[in-house]
C-alpha cells in the first residue's frame, strides 16, 4: 500500500491562495484524472487499488490537498471565511498551472461539492464530472444517520500520534458503516496524515464553507459536462438519497449505486469503480 501512496511529500505550486501540495503521478495516454479529497482528507488518504487501477486503464492521476489540509496553505492566522467556490477556483488554478486540462474530476464527499462547483465555473476544463458519496445540498436529502453525526461534531486530537490513530479508527468505523471495515488500513493512513500534520481549526473552516454554500440545486441545473454520481447504498455519512438528488438536478447525469459501499472506497469496490469510472470516461 505505502508504495501506492508515495511520494507523501509530493511537490508543490504557487497560486492565488497560497501552496498547493499535489501529486501527479501515471501517464496521461488517455487523458488526467483529477482526484478531488472531501473534509479534512489528505491527497495520501485516496484508495491505491482506485489509483492503479486508473494509471493501469491509461490515465494520469492529479490529487492535491485542499486548502486547509494536509501539507498545503493552513489559512490559521486571520484568515476570512471562504466557500466551497473558492476551492474550486484553487483547483482551477492548478489545472492551468500544470497545463493539464481538460480534467475528469472525480471529487468525494466535500470534494464531489467542489467538483459540482469547478463544472460551473471552468466547463473548458473539464472532460467529465464524477461526483462521488455526495450531495446537493438541499435539507430534507443526504442526512447522515444519527449514530454518525459526532463526526462532524469532534475534532481531531492533536496531542498525540495515539490519541489521533485512536480517533481515526474511530472514524473509520463510522464511515464504513460496519461494512468492509478495514482497521489495519485505516490505521496506515493515519499513520500517514499524522506525519504530513492534522488541523482541526482548517477542518472546521471546510466544514463552515460546506454549510454556507446552501443549496446547490438550481445552480446544478446549468452543468453541461458528462455527469456520473456514485453513491454506496450503505453510506452513514451522507445517506444515498444525497446522490439521487444530484443526479436528478445535472441534465442527463447518470447514477451508479454501490452495494454495501459506506462513506468510504474499500478495496473490495475499488475494482469495480474503476471500471465504472473508465467506461464514463470513454464515453464522455
């Protein structure tokens, strides 16, 4: 796995906001894959089996930590709240800094939110858009299960690489729904996000950009790129009617439901979204 995840340093670019840390990694023989990382998650944090997959298939990978995040610019010291179009606009950034586009954009979670916003605001570089384990925003659709909601709640502990491992597991759990829990897994990522840093204060400032974009509904009716939704029937986090919802709202987006798939890829799945992902691709 570790070797999957390298380099954890990654490099670096310069933009608008501050430092981007990214990872370009495979070759771009059939185009790039942007990867896109949800609340608080690491660019190391993307399944490998997804990312060997897609190198495998012909693509190149581009996943970079989100501002706030990881190794790239913590806005800790008075900083202004930002949206979610804003990181957007970040990304859009580094697409054209890296001459790389057009994009496949495959965000998760907050990132299928950011994605939702890049294929508004940058259509020219994107060749499709896959929004994954995500939502509209609209209330009344994608609710997490009431069992689920700390996680939004707690922040992670920073007073030990125990205590944060502990936590992580603990998320793990919660996010997997119970199924294909993977400790062993979850524990090496952790591992890995406690060496690259941990910011509660950014992860709370991702969290208010999510809250302040409302809902996105109506403005989704103006995507024009090829849309796929993925969504896993077992998601505790932000349940599947999330994903129907933002499949209704894209024209002529398309929805693929995951058996057993909680907020989470598990490698057991990772296959299958792959292939799921490169037939969108092909066709988009």
């Amino acid at each position: 796995m570790a070797e999957l995840l390298e380099p954890y340093t990654g490099s670096t670019a310069e933009i608008s906001a501050g430092t981007v840390n990214y990872s370009l990694l495979g070759e771009p023989r059939l185009g790039t894959v942007l990867l896109i990382s949800g609340l608080s998650m690491h660019r190391t944090d993307w399944s490998p089996e997804l990312i060997a997959g897609l190198h495998d298939a012909g693509y190149a990978t581009l996943a970079a930590d989100n501002r706030d995040a990881g190794a790239s610019t913590l806005l800790n010291e008075n900083v202004e709240a930002y949206g979610l179009v804003d990181m957007a606009a970040d990304l859009r950034e580094l697409i054209e800094l890296l001459g790389v586009g057009p994009v496949h954009a495959v965000g998760i979670s907050m990132g299928g939110m950011i994605a939702q916003h890049l294929a508004l605001l940058a259509p020219a570089q994107l060749r499709s858009l896959t929004s994954v384990m995500s939502t509209t925003g609209a209330r009344g659709v994608g609710r997490p299960h009431e069992d689920s909601k700390w996680v939004f709640l707690t922040p992670a502990p920073t007073d030990s690489r125990e205590a944060y491992v502990a936590y992580a597991l603990r998320y793990h759990e919660a996010l997997t729904g119970g199924h294909f829990s993977d400790p062993e897994r979850a524990r090496q990522t952790a591992e890995i996000a406690w060496t690259r840093g941990i910011n509660p204060e950014g992860t709370v400032r991702q969290l208010g950009a999510i809250q302040a974009d409302g809902d996105r509904t109506e403005r989704l009716a103006a995507i024009t790129v090829p849309t796929l939704v993925v969504h896993g029937d077992a998601d505790p986090l932000i349940g599947v009617s999330g994903g129907v919802a933002t499949a209704a709202a894209i024209p002529g987006a398309t929805m693929f439901t995951v058996p057993g798939m909680g907020h989470a890829i598990p490698w057991q799945r990772a296959g299958a979204l792959t292939d799921r992902l490169v037939a969108h691709f092909t066709a988009a």
